[in-house]
C-alpha cells in the first residue's frame, strides 16, 4: 500500500470533499455501503493464530477460517446473526455502561470533531457519535420497542451483513482514546462501544492479524514479539552491555530471579525496537545506579495487552500472568514501565480481574525514599514516572541537563495516561528537571485533551499506512507548531506504542523530530558515581 | 423530512386534542383519561427504565479523568477531575451535571490550508443548552402553583424573580421567553451544523418541536387567548388529589397545551430524553479514580480464565533456559542421570 506524497495527502485533507471540509454527503450513511479497498483495512487475523487462542482454556475466538474483506462473501457461520443479537444481549446484561451509552446519546454533536480519525479521514462515520450510532442503530432496531414498531424512522435498523462489515471498517478506525468522552456531556465512552463491537466481530471469527499475532505470541512466549527465553534475556543484556560502554559502569541486570523486591514488567517492544530500546537503556541505567533489587521476567515479559483489543477473557488471561509471576518469584510489588494501553489494563481492570494480589505482595514502598505508594495500595504496580517523581523530590537523583542539551523537547501526553489514570502532571515533572528548557503543544492538544498517535490499539500495522498518517495528524499538526515556533525536535512520551507510532508519523509530517521515552531523557542527564563516560552527543542514542 | 415528519405530527395531535376537546364529553378524555393515562406511564417507564439500567452490575471502573490523578503528595491533585473520594465524585457529578462542564470546554476545529488544524472555544451549545434546561426547570417550578393548594411560598419567589422586567400585562415571565429561544436555537443549530445536522435523527427533531410547541401553547393560554384559569385549576387539583371534575368551559388551547404534554410524558421514558437519569449512572463520570488503591469488584468475573502457565512455559522451553543458565522450576527430564527421581515425573520407565 503505497503511501501519498506529503503534499497529496495534505491537498487531499484540507480540500478533498469530506464532511470535515464542508462537503455534506447527499445520502444517509445507512443507504451507503462500505467498501474495503486495498490499504482501507488491516489484515484479518491469520488462521492458525485464532485456532490456537481458541485452544486455550476460558477463550473463545471461534470460526477460525481463511477470508478477505474485500471479497463479497466473508464465510460467516450460518448462524451469524444469532450469535451477534445474542452477544449483544448478554453484553447489555453485563455491561451497565453500555446501556446507559445505547439509552443517553441527545446527539448533541459535541464529539463529533474531536476524533482524530474524523478529523483526517472527514468520513462522516468516523463522528464518534456515529460509531455509536452504528451499534446503537440495530440496538434500537432489534432490542427496543419504538425502534421494532417504527424502525428506520426512529433511527433503528436490523443487523444484517452490510451493518456486520461496517462495524469491522469503524470498528478499525477508532483507538479508544477516549477524547471524545471528555466532550460528552454524558460521558458516554466511544471506547466502550469499539470494545464491545470488536468483541461481537471476534464472536464470528472477524479479527485483526496485528492484534490476534501479539496475542498468541504472548500467550505463548509471554510478549508480543513472540521471543522466547533465550533471546529476550540476550536482547536485554545487549542493552545493558551498550549501556556500560557508554557509562563505564557494569550492569547488574538478573532474570526471573526469585526473592528479588521488585517485578519489572514493560512493553516488549522496549526491548527489541528503535526507538523503544533507548528508553529500556534508561530504566537499566536508572535502576542500576539506584542499586535497585529488581528482576526481570522472561515469561511475564510483556507489559502491553493486546488482549484488551480482543475481548475481556483474553485481556484476562494474558494479564494473569504478572501476578501469577509475582507469586512465583516471591516479589513485594511490580514496577511498570512507560506504556499507554498496559497502564489502562493495570489501573482500571487488573486488581478487578485477577486481584487479590498474592500473599507475598506488599503495599509498595520506594527502598530509596521510602515512599509509600498508597495510590497503589490494592493492585500493587507502581508506574515509573510515579517512582522517578518520587526520586527527584527527595534529590535522590542527581542531574546534569546539559547532556540533554541536543534535546528541544516537546510532551506528548498519551492517551490512557492521560484520560483513565490521571498521570498527567508527574511526566511534566520529571521533564523540568531533565531538560533545561521543553515546551508545551497547544492547549486543545495536551493533557486530557491530548490527541492520539492515531495508530494505538493494533493499528500500528504497514498496510493502512495513510490512514494513520490521517488519523495521526491532529498529533502531527500540534507537534509541528511548536517545531516552528520554538524549534523543537524531540516529541518525548511514556508509551511504546507511540514510540514506534509517532516515529512513523514524525517521519512523514515533520521529519526531523526524534521519538523518545520519558526514562530516556532521565537516564540521559543522569549523574553517576564512578562514572567513565565517553563523550555522548545524542545521549543514549550516541553511537560509539 | 426528518424534521417535517415530527412537524407533522405535532399538527396533527394539535387537531386531534383541539378538535376533539370540544366535541361535548370529550373534555373529560383529554382532560383526565389521557393525562392519566401518560403521567402512569412516564412514571412506570422511568421506574423500568431506571430497573433495567442497574440490572446490569458496573464491571470495571472506568472512570474517564479530565485532570491530575491523586498520587504523590507533591503532585497537585484535581479533585473535581480525577475524584478519588465520594465526596469529590459528587462535586464531579455537581459539575457535570448542573453546569455542563463538558459543553463549557467544547471547541470547534478547522481544517485550513497547510493542512493545519485550529481549535476555538464553542460555547454556543452550551449557552442554548443551559438556557434551555434552566428555563424548562424554573417553568415546571411555576407550576406548581397549578397543582398545589395552598401554594408554596417559594413558588412566589420564583414567579417574582421570573417577572422582575415588568414587561407586559400579564407580566413577561423571562424564562418563557429563553425557553422558546433555546429551544428554536437549538433547532436550527441542528439544521445549520453540518455534522449534526447528518446524524441527528426524528428522535432529535421531534422532541424539540413538541417542547416547542407546548411552551407556544402555554404561553398562548396566559398572554393572549386567556383560558379560564380557574376551571383549570380545580381540574389540575382534583387531578392531583385523584377527584378530577371539570366545571365549566375550558378552551382548546389547554386541551392542546395538556396533550402536548402527556405526549412527551409518554415518549420520556423510552426516548434520548432519559438522559436526564441516565447521566447520574454514567460510569466514566460517576467512579473514583482510585482503582489501584481499592479493589473494585466485578460480579461475573469467571475465577477458571487463568493465564498460560509458567509451568506450561518451563516445559515448551526448559530445555534452552537451562542450558542458557536461566533459573527453572524443575530440571531436565531424565535421561543420562536416571538418579534425579525426586522431581516426580519419571512414570514411563
């Protein structure tokens, strides 16, 4: 899927006839089908990936087969429709925030421009009060009184094949960022809805290969990438090697090693990829210079989860497993690296899934402040920016910001963060006293207003490349404002995801602007006794 | 036709009520059988309503947080952002509710040359909503007057603050005037905005219409055909107090003005119009954030999904941990050193 040239796509955004420009589509959404087109749509989950989750005990993802959305017949099971009302009736039952989010909508139309996908793609399904809309529509058409007796004229509609390929394409371009939730005078939370919708497809074997890969993988290798013991160790090592060339001091870096303090769990992808891999030097750095008594785990090797794209049971699963790691190794508490959707999982869902903790696990204390940290008190994970914050007020740490002196650096807030946790001040923090100088993106872009990578929840795959470049340019645009105006060229964030997104992104909008962790810059500026230091002009990034 | 349907039927039900109000008899359908009638179902529907919505148990808590989470002592918390007690949910919800915080905040985006994107601050939904809904709440609260005997004191007061231009005779009350124009601006806001006016549906345009024409028909009734309003009280009081005589004429106009309202009784429950309940029980707004420091429990949650065990894990990759020095539960299965029977699967011999 070839991507546009800038200034194409840039010509196509502003003046392309879309709803965002002004053009009014002529015909109701309902009377017009979707069409799946090469580089419209991420590539369906791979056969033998869904047959093996579907092997796992407490899983379900069904109808494992062989199809492609462009084809007209997508070899649905014959009993279909069936499975989707149900599944939607026992969601209902399950869920009072779906109810409540079918029952409430006035669409007033607050949302409706505040989605990233809407904004670069002006498709009129992408409002997020539509994506609703297009669950809701069969909501009312086949759950509700009004919507069975006057059907299309109450905004109701019946489930039929066109609706189920609808949901697969909007279902798609949504990245539960929840912005649009700020907005609502409700509440009501998009991302539920593409939760929901994403379950209901999985139910009739519609997937994604870029979710469904990392599932499997880590179900089975315990990360994303499917390493397996042997070369996640390495990789982590391999860092830990650049890193005492660098520094002249010998890491001290251990692997499932029982009776250690502290579980350190982090996106896989901070292991093994640009420019994820800087920021896993700076957490090996940072904890060595604090003598910190952590440890790894190669089965417990994965932070993220992708499982949350799939549906509740594999989100579960695939979560156990810190837990389940924790127990084993005997450790006080987890400390979690910087990672978006991960810290979704462990703040809101983790302590209600698969709490109570177990016994050995302790309210986490800081061993070099003493801290306790009793906004963790329950769940028992404490996220590094909250440790590092913590670090820096008792002047535990010690910095020279010049060695960030090649940095101009902007915040991206991400999107859990930002918007299901409430980190939003503690990054900032930490930013201050790591760099000279950093400056803030406009004020509708940042905070709990901070718009997406546009990649986020399993989208961060090749084939739908102008889609996310689409989807990302609200980020981009705000980035490139203070580019121009103050010259920056480091757009810093705590997610892996957006390290690797919005580096595809910087490259195509603004290229020029560097992508890293917020433990990057930290470990970067950080002071060290008995230090050798070569000369680093790019920080961690310097090649010796 | 979205809009010219509902326009319809609200004329229709117009002729229907004023029509068939005077046909003698009939006074005592549209004046007690229907009002009756709607009010059991408004009241039946909210309570179902409200029954079916806590059926369902709140399995997460996903609290949406517009600011500063409560973590260290350094860091400034946003108590009405990101509440971690009770009490800060409730002025949350305080917020949310009777200042519509969300529409406070909304922005317009643009897409100009470059691409570049602009934002600016709208708060013209927001103006025409709080308008609206303030006025239809101090409108309901002055007609109490009509149903209560003896009157509230504060019902005065309200009706005084109400008058206080002085305009007219009878005097203007100002909320019957913002009502019309919140509710008009609010229409055409539907018409004129180009992303709202594509998905708003019959569901958005009829109730405004109907709200529209009942405050019209209301305000016919005071300051221009003057019905009679003592009929119309002792009819409104033996309504309330369950003996209901209509003595005398009443006009169309009040049997119009009644119908409108049983209608919207009627379709309240069952319409987007339960927001008004529904927003209370919205779990993004209504949660602590505080779901690492206090377990928050979800009803169905199966204890059987259990992650891919370490023991499975050990055994698909023992072999390579342990000849790559990283720690195992167990050792290799016996092969040239047969002595290692206590790890306990050595059965097949």
């Amino acid at each position: 899927m070839s991507l546009p040239k800038l200034e194409e796509l840039s010509q196509s955004v502003w003046q392309g006839p879309s709803l965002s420009t002004g053009a009014i589509p002529t015909k109701e959404w309902m009377d017009t089908p979707v069409t799946f087109k090469p580089g419209g749509y991420a590539y369906p989950a791979k056969k033998e990936k869904l047959e093996y989750l579907n092997a796992q005990p407490g899983l379900s993802f069904p109808f494992a087969r062989v199809w492609s959305p462009e084809e007209d017949d997508w070899l649905l099971p014959d009993n279909w429709k069936d499975i989707i009302l149900k599944g939607i009736a026992e969601r209902l039952d399950k869920f009072r925030s779906l109810k409540i989010f079918m029952d409430c909508c006035v669409r007033c139309g607050a949302c409706a421009d505040k989605c990233h996908f809407f904004l670069g793609t002006g498709d009129p399904r992408n409002m997020p009060v539509m994506r609703a809309e297009l669950l809701r529509s069969v909501y009312r058409g086949e759950f509700t009184l009004a919507g069975k007796i006057l059907g299309r004229l109450a905004g109701g509609r019946k489930m039929t094949v066109g609706v189920l390929k609808e949901w697969f394409m909007y279902a798609y371009q949504c990245t539960e960022c929840r912005r649009c939730s700020i907005f609502c005078p409700y509440g009501i939370d998009t991302a539920e809805i593409t939760i929901i919708l994403r379950e209901l497809l999985y139910s009739v074997g519609l997937g994604i290969n870029w979710v469904i890969e990392p599932v499997s993988n880590s179900t089975r290798t315990g990360n994303h990438m499917g390493l397996q013991p042997l070369p996640f160790r390495d990789n982590v090592e391999f860092l830990a090697e650049d890193v005492e060339s660098l520094t002249g001091i010998k890491q001290n870096v251990t692997f499932n090693r029982k009776g250690a303090e502290i579980l350190f769990v982090t996106p896989s992808a901070d292991v093994f990829a640009e420019p994820g891999i800087y920021t896993c030097m700076g957490y090996l750095l940072l904890f060595n210079a604090l003598g910190l008594d952590y440890t790894w785990s190669t089965y417990a090797s994965e932070g993220g989860n992708f499982g949350l794209f799939t549906n509740n049971e594999a989100m579960k699963a695939l979560n156990g497993k810190m837990y389940a790691e924790a127990e084993r190794l005997g450790v006080k508490y987890i400390l979690g690296g910087e990672c978006g959707h991960m810290w979704r999982v462990v703040h809101q869902y983790m302590d209600t899934m698969n709490g109570k903790t177990p016994a050995n696990m302790e309210v986490p204390v800081s061993p070099i402040t003493g801290t306790v940290f009793n906004n963790a008190a329950s769940t028992k994970v404490v996220h590094i920016t909250e440790f590092t914050a913590d670090l820096i007020k008792h002047n535990k740490l010690k910095f020279d910001t010049s060695r960030n002196s090649h940095v101009r650096a902007t915040w991206h807030d991400s999107c859990n963060p930002a918007r299901a946790m409430g980190i939003i001040e503690e990054p900032r923090y930490v930013l201050d006293h790591v760099v000279d100088k950093w400056w803030e993106m406009p004020e509708n872009t940042i905070r709990e207003q901070t718009f997406c990578c546009g990649s986020g929840t399993g989208l961060n795959t090749d084939e739908i490349m102008e889609l996310r470049m689409r989807s990302g340019l609200p980020r981009a645009n705000a980035v490139k404002h203070v580019v121009e105006k103050h010259d920056v060229n480091t757009l810093a964030c705590i997610c892996a995801i957006d390290r690797a997104t919005l580096t595809s992104l910087m490259n195509y909008w603004n290229p020029g602007v560097t992508v890293c962790g917020l433990t990057e810059l930290v470990a970067n500026a950080l002071v060290q006794k008995g230090e050798n230091r070569a000369d680093m002009p790019e920080g961690l990034r310097t090649m010796l | 036709m979205k809009y010219s349907f509902s326009f319809l039927v609200v004329i229709a039900l117009a002729l229907i009520a004023g029509v068939g109000s005077q046909i003698p008899g009939m006074g005592y359908f549209f004046g007690v059988v229907i009002p009756y009638l709607a009010f059991a179902v408004f009241l039946g529907g909210i309570i179902w309503r409200i029954m079916y919505w806590a059926k369902s148990p709140v399995p997460f808590s996903i609290q949406t947080t517009r600011g500063q989470a409560k973590s260290l002592d350094f860091i400034k918390h946003s108590r009405l952002g990101a509440p971690d007690t009770n009490a800060e949910v409730v002025g949350r919800m305080a917020l949310e509710v009777l200042t519509f915080r969300p529409l406070f905040y909304n922005t317009k985006s643009e897409l100009r040359e470059g691409p570049k994107i602009t934002y600016e601050s709208s708060k013209w939904l927001w103006l025409f909503a709080i308008v609206f809904h303030y006025s239809f709440l101090v409108i309901l609260l002055r007609h109490l007057r009509l149903f209560l005997d003896p009157v509230p004191f504060w019902v005065g007061w309200v009706e005084f603050w109400d008058g206080l231009l002085q305009v007219g005779a009878p005097t203007w009350y100002i909320t019957d005037v913002t009502l019309l124009l919140a509710v008009a601006l609010l229409f055409f806001r539907r018409l004129v905005n180009r992303h709202v006016r594509y998905l708003s549906l019959m569901n958005d345009y009829f109730p405004l219409i109907l709200i529209f024409s009942i405050a019209l028909t209301g305000i016919l009734m005071r300051y221009m055909l003057r019905s009679d309003i003592v009929n119309i009280k002792e009819l409104l009081i033996g309504l309330v107090t369950l003996h209901p005589v209509i003595h005398g004429h009443i006009g169309a106009i009040f049997y119009i003005h009644i119908t409108f309202v049983s209608v919207l009784l009627v379709c309240f429950p069952f319409s987007k119009l339960m927001h008004m309940g529904g927003v209370f029980l919205s779990p993004t707004l209504n949660m602590r954030n505080n779901t690492r420091a206090v377990r928050h429990i979800n009803p169905w949650n199966d204890p059987n999904i259990k992650p891919h065990s370490y023991a499975e894990y050990e055994d698909e990759f023992r072999e390579s941990m342990i000849e790559n020095g990283i720690a195992v539960e167990k050792g290799l299965p016996p092969k040239e050193e047969p002595a290692e029977a206590e790890t306990g699967k050595k059965a097949e011999e």
